[in-house]
C-alpha cells in the first residue's frame, strides 16, 4: 500500500461524507471523516466516483459537439 498526496481545491462547494449514524429529522446525514491534523479525507472510492462522474459529463458534452459539427 501506498500513499498519494494532492492539494485540492474546489470551485464550488463540496460534501465529503461519512455515513456512520442512522438518519434523524433535523440531523446532519453525513458527517466529515478528518485526520489527525483536523484535515477532512476523501476516500479512494469517493475520489474514484466523482472522477468517473466528472469523465461521464464531459464525454456527453464532447459528443453533442461533434453531432452538432456533423450535422452542419
């Protein structure tokens, strides 16, 4: 096992969640896993989703590009 660091910085703003309590009207449904030092930590597989959902809509824009282009 390795370690990876990145220096992230969001444009908008962003939930990094930890389910680990049953839901309760009014609660907070997520809550935020941090590390020793008080920095929030994102997990490979919630770092793998957003990517993969990010790849997903710029692949959709790219091909309704190229069918606009196409039908001009």
């Amino acid at each position: 096992m390795f370690e990876i660091k990145i220096k992230l910085t969001t444009k908008s703003c962003c939930l990094i969640g930890n389910q680990t309590e049953s839901f309760s009207v009014g609660g907070v449904d997520q809550s935020t896993t941090i590390d020793e030092n008080g920095r929030p930590i994102i997990h490979g597989s919630a770092f793998k989703g957003a990517l993969r959902n990010i790849v997903r809509e710029l692949e959709k824009k790219r091909r309704t590009r190229w069918k606009k282009l196409k039908n001009m």
